[in-house]
C-alpha cells in the first residue's frame, strides 16, 4: 500500500504526548483520561506494529504531571510528584 512505501522511507523519531493521566488515575477528570489513555493505546499499538518492519523509525511516548493550569483543580492521586 502506499502509506507500507512511505513508511518504508521514513527515518527518525516520531514524539508522542500523553499525560500520566493515561496511566494514573484521577478523580473528576474522566473525559481527559478516557482520551489519554486512547492515546497511550494507540501509541502502543502503532510502536508495536513499526518495531520491526520498520527500524529506521524509534518512537516514545512523554507522559507528564498533571501542570497547575486551573483544568487540574481537585485533582488527586495516591503518588506524590
């Protein structure tokens, strides 16, 4: 197909965000983390499906700290930053 041929072309690094929400979970915020964790999935997906047939691409995936923007009040979790 043609996206196998343009896959087959590329080189480097593709760079995917997250947030940990996609991993930790978090009160009042279930949208968000729906939508995290459908990121987290497909980026695991998609690592999977490229790590061999394609080496010339590397993936990874950054997943930071909730960041006090006002989106994240009452946000809560067992771990400390």
């Amino acid at each position: 197909s043609l996206i196998c041929q343009l896959l087959d072309q590329l080189k480097g690094h593709v760079v995917t965000i997250a947030s940990i929400a996609s991993i930790i979970r978090g009160n009042k915020l279930s949208s968000y983390v729906a939508s995290k964790a459908a990121v987290y999935a497909f980026f695991n997906s998609a690592r999977t499906e490229l790590l061999h047939s394609h080496p010339n691409l590397s993936m990874s995936l950054v997943c930071p700290w909730a960041i006090d923007t006002g989106m994240f009040e009452g946000f809560k979790t067992r771990l400390q930053k």
